[in-house]
C-alpha cells in the first residue's frame, strides 16, 4: 500500500462527509473506480479535479459536448465515455435535485442522517452491496442518476462515512 493510499485512509475514508460538492465528488470517484483499482482513482484524482472544475456541481452540469471530448483525449484522465457522460448527467440531475433540497440532504435521508455502524469478524463477512445500497440505487436511477448500482452505492456509502464497517 502506497502513502497516498495510507494517508487517504487514514484521513478521508469512511469520515462522515458533507456538501453538495464533496458528495458530488466522492460519488464521481466511485463511478471511476467501477472495475478498477481504487489506487489508480486516487492517483488521478489531482487531474480529475483539475478536469471537472473541482466537481463545481454548476460548471460539470454544464459541461459541452467539445469539453467532453477533451477530457476523453487526456491523458491524466480516466478516459471512458460512459463514465465521463454519467457524470456530467449526474451534475445535471443534482441542480434539479437542488431547486427543492440539498444533495447533502437527499443522501443522508437514507441513513437518517446518522452514519450506520456494522460489526464483522472476519474481513470478507463485510459485503459489497446490501439492501440499503439497493434502495439508495432504485431511488437513485428513479431521479435520473446514471452508472450507479448497488456496488458503486455501497462504496460509496463507506467512503462518505455513511456506513461503518467496523472488524471486532
């Protein structure tokens, strides 16, 4: 495990997050992180802020489709369409989101605005996905959201710090 890794987890992940943009963010990094390693997110994370405006929910929302196409020809990027469209559609869903509650809100609605605790012994008790992440994703995709699913929920939930898996 690398420092940056090291220092992400000992600072950032599973911390209670809060903010539209820091929200926003994070669920980005997750859609970037289906089906690669959570490293190579993390060590392109500097460039992917760079890229999407600090994940300015307004200014990604607003994305064209000739800045698309510049981030699809960088190299510091993650370069996959689908992810990068997402994305931008998501920043679009969430400014409609935002004329009636926060992003902040929406989601912590889920947990009731409490992080979630659960106890395991062994590692690979800790699941991938639960019912709570399938919810999150039906209500999710029912307001427009792209390229999530259970999975990328549930991770994305732990990296939030909206759920706890804790080892005994």
């Amino acid at each position: 495990m690398d420092q940056q890794y090291q220092h992400y987890l000992a600072t950032e992940w599973g911390k209670p997050t809060h903010g539209d943009q820091a929200l926003f963010e994070l669920l980005s990094l997750e859609i970037f992180q289906a089906g690669l390693n959570w490293q190579l997110v993390l060590h392109k994370r500097a460039a992917l802020r760079q890229a999407f405006a600090n994940f300015d929910i307004f200014t990604v929302a607003h994305f064209t489709p000739e800045q698309i196409n510049q981030l699809l020809s960088n190299p510091a990027l993650i370069r996959n369409r689908r992810k990068i469209q997402a994305i931008v559609h998501n920043a679009q869903v969430i400014l409609h989101l935002q004329q009636s509650q926060s992003f902040d809100n929406y989601i912590w609605h889920f947990v009731n605005y409490q992080p979630q605790t659960h106890y395991y012994h062994y590692r690979n008790q800790i699941p991938t996905q639960t019912p709570l992440s399938r919810t999150m994703t039906q209500d999710l995709k029912a307001q427009g959201f792209q390229f999530v699913g259970p999975v990328i929920i549930y991770s994305f939930l732990q990296a939030a710090g909206l759920i706890k898996d804790q080892l005994l």
